[in-house]
C-alpha cells in the first residue's frame, strides 16, 4: 500500500460525495490506511475488524460499497460473503487479497463480490475501485428500471416532469408540492383515473432534493398479489421455486430517491402490513432472507379509490391510512380545469405529432369550443387518445365528444333558461327550493322567473 499517491480532491469528490462505504479488514493498519484514504472522499465511513462486527454494521444501515479482506483470523472473507447473499445481502463487495491466482477469483465473483484489488495497493486504485461499483450498481439499476418502464408504458410515450397549466386548481397544487418537495413525509395523492397523478408525483421528485436519484414508479394493480412483495423487497437464492439466483428489489433500486405507489388500495392485506412496517422503520426484509436492510427514501402514493371507504369495507388497513395521509394531494378532473385542456392539448399536438412525424394540426375557434364544452370523463388520458387520434386521420373527429351541435339550431338564451327551469321543476314534483338548488340558483331566481312566466 501507498499513501502518497496524488489524488485530486474536486474530481474524487464529485464522484463519490454521496457514497457510504463499509472497511472489513482484521488488520489495524490496514483499516487505517484505507479509511485516512476514503474519508475526505466519501459521505459515511465504517469499519469492522471481523464478519461478526460487519454483519452488526451491515443491519444497521445501507452500504453502497464494502470492501473486505478475504483472509481473516476466524473465516474466509469468501465463505462469509457467500453466506451474507445467501440471506439476502446486495452490497457491492471489492475483495481484497494478496493472491492473484485464477481460482481465487472464480471463487470471489461466485461468492458475489464485483471486483477484487492485490495487495499491495496504491490510493487511488482503491478509489478507482470503489467509484467502478458504485458506478456499475448505478447502471444496472437504471438499466433494470428503464426497461421495466418501457415494457410498462405504450411505446414512445414521453413521460413529463412538470404540471401543465395556469388554471387555479392546478397552481393550488403546485404551492402544495412547493412545500413538501424536501421533507422525506409520506405523500397521498387522490383523484380519478386519468387526471394526472403520476405526473404529480414526477413533478415532486423533480423539483427535491432527491433529483438526481432513481424515480420508480410501482403499479400495485398490475403485479400478481403473489409476487408484489417479492418486486418490492427483492430475494434470496431459492426463496422460491426457479429463483436460482437473488435479485435486488424495486423498493431498494430506489435507494436515495423517490418511490411512487400507484393504486395502493389494491395491495393485499400481507403486502399492506409489509408496507406499513417499511413506511415507519424504513427497512425491508428480502423474501426468503432473516436480514432487514435500511432504506433511505421517499413514498408517494396515489389512489383514485376512497380509502376511508375502503377501511369500513374491511380492505384496507386503518393504520396503514393514517400513515400516508400525512399530506393529501387531490387532482382536479380536467373539467375543472378551466382553460388548462387547451394547454394540454396543444402539449400533445406537438409532441404526438414529432413522434409519429404527422403533419400537426391547427386548433380552430369551433373545435377550441368543443374541447372545452366536453365534460372529458377520461379526463388527461381521454384527450390525448383524442389528440392522437385526430392527427392519425388529419382532422379533429368532435362528432366523438358527443356533443356535436354542428347541425342544430341555435336558441335564444332566455329560451334555454326556461326550458331548463321548467324541467328541473317537472323532475322534482314542483318543489322549487329542490330545483333551485339543483339548477345552483337561489329560490328567489326560481320564483321571479315562474312569476313571469304565470307558471
């Protein structure tokens, strides 16, 4: 070893400021040299002068990187590796040895470590090694979800960060994203399907502290109940039937950032308590495996499902509600919105039009005044179907709004209103405080127009 290498502080800094990294070394010396060389580099520092100190280390928190000396007075540092992924470990291992021979090697990856150093070592080699795995852990978790996402998700769809829209609803939610964007408190976002909550929730993500770390987002409804906690929480070698080799979780892929939780109501009872647990302590337990691990992340939920409904129907835990609706996120439907729709529309002529390299369409006075009359019960998915649609044929279809008045005649307004007054009236049996209130005027209103009309 060799503490005199020069190393750029800046360069190593940037590369591995954020990293936590665990020292398994029974050598006094050695431990010291390493940790004199990582800490003015790295977040969080540890070591262990034994298996039984890490496995005490490891229970305590998250490494992203530990390094370990495969002899040891007590054990091979491979055996124990071995045995720690076998209960259902993921850290990225660097083993140290002092033997460069072939089967030393095979022996090291089997046991799962991702690389190895010879003894003697220079300072930056092991810095070198350590931003490989982290860099490498990096990738194969952006690799696992990109590709899950893209498996997930309608071919070329463009996933957006940011709220559109300048109506009032719409900015109300935005303040409140605004304020809990970096606290680490469980958010719960509601609304029907379709009006946009995902995009909520990657606006949140965006705009934290968290950024730059993994957004994952977890479809509760369309993983099978009996492998939800196994996505989420990862497993062991022979957990189950065909699981040859362990695999990290959904949960722990999004270590440091966002995890958002789309349709928690339909999680099944087992899955709730294992969220629950991870929601208060922070820690997962690996399916198959009898060691928790710490997580450090953020929890967004989304339903479009009345959870206090669903806690008196006996589906849904009440703790588990008390829980996540710390802070509450309601999305307007889109005919709340006011003029967001045209925004929104205009957003997807441009962006479906690039991707499917149509010619884009012009949004005219009359087809402006269809968009906005539809009631859009789809709400945000149902419009840009409709968008999609109208740039695949060359021209907007409003016939499908159903609301196309293209060939009725238009009537004076005085005549509408008395005809709509008057078949409130005939509904409700003649009771005018009822029509009132369903037609959302006063009673006076009702009475002066019936007066006039000697109804």
């Amino acid at each position: 070893m060799d503490s005199t290498d020069t190393i750029p502080d800046k360069q190593w800094g940037e590369r591995l400021g954020n990293a936590s990294v665990l020292i398994v070394d029974d050598e006094p010396g050695m431990r010291n040299f390493m940790m004199k060389t990582i800490e003015p580099f790295c977040a969080h520092v540890a070591e262990a002068a034994d298996a039984k100190a890490a496995s005490a280390c490891l229970a305590e928190r998250h490494y992203d990187v530990m390094i370990l000396d495969n002899i040891m007075p007590e054990r091979k540092g491979i055996e124990w590796l071995a045995e720690e992924r076998s209960k259902g470990g993921f850290t990225d291992t660097i083993m140290v040895t002092a033997y460069a021979d072939l089967e030393t090697a095979i022996e090291a990856m089997r046991a799962g470590a991702s690389d190895f150093i010879l003894k003697p070592f220079r300072s930056n080699q092991l810095l070198n090694a350590i931003q490989r795995s982290i860099e490498m852990s990096r990738l194969r978790r952006e690799n696992m979800l990109l590709q899950r996402e893209l498996d997930a998700t309608d071919i070329g769809r463009k996933r957006r960060h940011e709220l559109i829209g300048s109506s009032e609803v719409i900015e109300s939610v935005r303040q409140t994203l605004a304020r809990v964007e970096n606290v680490s408190t469980p958010v719960l976002i509601t609304g029907a399907s379709g009006t946009g909550k995902e995009v909520a929730a990657r606006h949140l993500h965006a705009h934290s502290s968290r950024a730059k770390m993994p957004f994952v987002p977890i479809s509760c409804g369309s993983i099978p109940a009996e492998m939800i906690e196994i996505e989420l929480f990862g497993h062991a070698p022979g957990a189950f039937p065909g699981a040859q080799g362990g695999r990290e979780g959904l949960l722990a892929s999004a270590q440091g950032g966002t995890v958002f939780l789309d349709e928690i109501s339909e999680l099944d009872a087992a899955a709730q308590s294992a969220l629950l647990r991870v929601l208060e302590d922070g820690l997962i337990r690996p399916v198959g495996t009898e060691r928790d691990i710490q997580l450090d992340l953020r929890f967004v939920l989304a339903t479009s499902r009345d959870l206090t409904a669903e806690v008196r129907a006996g589906r849904f835990r009440e703790d588990l509600l008390f829980r996540v609706n710390v802070v509450e996120i309601r999305m307007p439907p889109l005919n709340r919105r006011e003029t967001d729709v045209i925004e929104l529309a205009e957003l997807f002529l441009e962006e479906i039009a690039s991707r499917l390299r149509l010619e884009r369409l012009e949004i005219d006075t009359a087809t402006r005044a269809a968009i906005l009359r539809h009631t859009w019960p789809g709400n945000i998915r149902e419009l840009r179907n409709f968008i999609e649609r109208s740039l695949i044929f060359g021209s907007f279809p409003l016939e499908t709004l159903g609301n196309d008045m293209t060939d009725q005649q238009i009537v004076p307004l005085d005549q509408v209103e008395r005809r709509e007054i008057l078949r409130a009236l005939e509904q409700v049996g003649g009771n005018r405080t009822e029509a009132a209130k369903r037609l959302g005027v006063s009673r006076k209103t009702i009475e002066r127009k019936c007066a006039a009309w000697g109804v």
